[in-house]
C-alpha cells in the first residue's frame, strides 16, 4: 500500500477514538478532557497508521 493510505487509516482511527472518548466522558471526572483527547488522538493514529503501514501488502 502506499504511505497516502496509511496516513487515510491513522486518520480515521484518530477520529474513531477521538469521538467516542468525548462521547463517554464523564463531566464528573478529575483529569482535564483536552488532555485525555489529545493522548487518545496520537495513541488512535499511530496505532492506524503503523497497523496499516506493517500489515499492508509489501
């Protein structure tokens, strides 16, 4: 696969995780939600992207 589709599913799985944890965060909770969301952001693409970029087609 090229490096156009890899960055496509690290994307996608960034905006996957992004909106379901602001979806089920709590408005009780201790942590500032901008923080959780942008861990979960880099953690959702590089998981994408790296997922797609070793198990594509070489």
């Amino acid at each position: 696969m090229s490096l156009k589709h890899d960055l496509t599913n690290g994307i996608i799985s960034l905006v996957i995780g992004v909106a379901i944890t602001k979806y089920t965060a709590g408005d009780e909770e201790s942590y500032d939600l901008s923080d959780v969301l942008l861990s979960v952001a880099v953690a959702s693409f590089f998981s994408g992207f790296f997922t797609s970029y070793f198990a594509g087609d070489k």
